[in-house]
C-alpha cells in the first residue's frame, strides 16, 4: 500500500509530506513529468495544507497526456508534461463549479521537450 505521511526528514526538523509504504520507507515515484519524480514536497507546501491554504489532487500519467493533446489541438499549445497533470485535474474540477466560476491554470513549462514521449504514447504528428 502506498500512502503519503507527514514525518520529519531534515536536519533542523521541518515537516514535510512524503511518498512511503506502510513500514515507512520512502518510495521511488514516477511520472511521465520528470519534473515531479520526487517523493514529497517541502515544509511551506505542507504548511499551507495543513493549514487549509492549499489542497492538492493526482492525475495519473495517462489523464496528463491526453490533458496535453487536447490543449495541443484545441490551442495549438504545447503543454510541458508536468504542467499538462494541472490541465487534466480540470476535468474533475470543472463540474463542481457554479455557473460563471473562473479557473486560473498555471501553464509552466515547455511540451517540446517531451515531444518523443507524446509521440510514443499517441500524439498525432499534426499536433506537434
């Protein structure tokens, strides 16, 4: 089972959040966005979860990808892979909003370094 627990890992004692199994031990993530191959996120990340500034959510690798085509063929954008997981969160998003409600999407990144892995995994070549 994999779970994400808030323990302490740095030398001055910071809490943080971090992938690990139910023994503890920190897991190797992986991500079509190699950006976010890492196991957890800083101590001011936690802090704002904790205090109800932020909420976060998943996209699998799979949602990510298809997030980024569909940007790539309805605004000739290239999403990076890391950028394109936000993208396909709006999928579950949107119809929870009220009527009128504005979305703001942090679009960082460039999709042209992941052309190679957009082609494996069915871009067409039109979009790229």
């Amino acid at each position: 089972m994999t779970r994400v627990k808030k323990i302490s890992r740095s030398a001055n004692g910071s809490m943080s959040y971090l992938l690990q199994d139910d023994q503890g031990q920190i897991l190797n993530p992986h991500s079509v966005g190699v950006g976010l191959e890492y196991p957890g996120v800083g101590p001011e990340i936690s802090f704002m979860k904790e205090t109800g500034r932020a909420e976060f959510y998943t996209a699998t690798d799979e949602e990510a990808i298809q997030a980024c085509m569909r940007l790539s063929r309805l605004e000739g954008i290239i999403p990076a892979l890391e950028a394109s997981h936000a993208l396909a969160f709006l999928d579950k998003l949107v119809p929870t909003l009220r009527d009128g409600a504005k979305v703001v999407v942090n679009c960082s990144g460039r999709g042209d370094k992941d052309l190679d892995t957009l082609i494996q995994r069915g871009m067409p070549s039109s979009l790229c």
